[in-house]
C-alpha cells in the first residue's frame, strides 16, 4: 500500500500569503491614522454633553418657575460659555474652547465648542444652549 501524504503545496501557501498581503495593504491604512476621527468625535461627545446639562438646566428653571417641590436648582445661562459651569466639576476638559455667543432667558441659540490646533489640526461641534435667568 501506498503511504499518503497530507499538507498544503508550496503554490497554496504562496498564494495564501500573497493575498494576505493584499488585504493587509489595503486595510491597514484605514486603521493607522484615527487620530483625527478621535478628535472629531471627542469635541461631538463634549458638545452633546453641554447640550444635555443645558436643557436639563432650562428643564430645572422650567419646574422651578412652576412650584415644583424638590426641583434641582438652576444654574443661571446668559452665554455659551456659561454652559461650561453645567458640566460635571463646573469647567470644560483641557484644550477646548467655547465661541461666545448671547443668548436670552427661555430662547436657544446654537453654540460653538472648538478643539485648537493640536499637531495641525482641529474639530468643531455644535451644541444648543437655552437662557436661563434666575
């Protein structure tokens, strides 16, 4: 009887390489450099976070005005930049900024949180914030 032998050729593994290769040089650049979609999406997350706390904000002066009992207390908003007070610890993260705009008690104005240039680049968002007069 005739042993048989059990393995892949040299063709196949050649081949098997070749197209790893393929996928690796066609992959690998789209995972190599996120630094900028990270960044992108750190300022959205900030910006929804300011978003949240403020209408929560105008939600608490909202229940307030109406005599609710045991409603949180308001935080008064007369700019964008006094919506940074709503967020946990009272202040924006390090490195971000936001673009002063005015903005009257129970109206909306769209705001403008900035990220600047770090290594050559920067991110926008937009969040909302409602006036609140106490």
């Amino acid at each position: 009887m005739k042993k048989q032998q059990s393995g892949f050729t040299l063709i196949e593994l050649i081949a098997v390489i070749v197209i790893l290769g393929i996928l690796a040089a066609t992959a690998l650049p789209r995972f190599i450099d996120l630094s900028d979609a990270a960044r992108e999406s750190a300022v959205e997350g900030v910006a929804g976070s300011l978003a949240s706390a403020s209408a929560l904000n105008y939600a608490a002066a909202v229940a307030t005005d109406a005599g609710v009992q045991d409603a949180p207390t308001p935080t008064a908003v007369a700019n964008c930049t006094d919506a940074a007070a709503l967020l946990e610890g009272g202040a924006l993260p390090p490195n971000y900024e936001i673009v002063a705009a005015a903005v009257a008690d129970g109206a909306s104005v769209t705001c403008v949180l900035h990220t600047p240039s770090i290594a050559d680049t920067e991110a926008d968002a937009n969040f909302v914030v409602y006036g609140v007069t106490l």
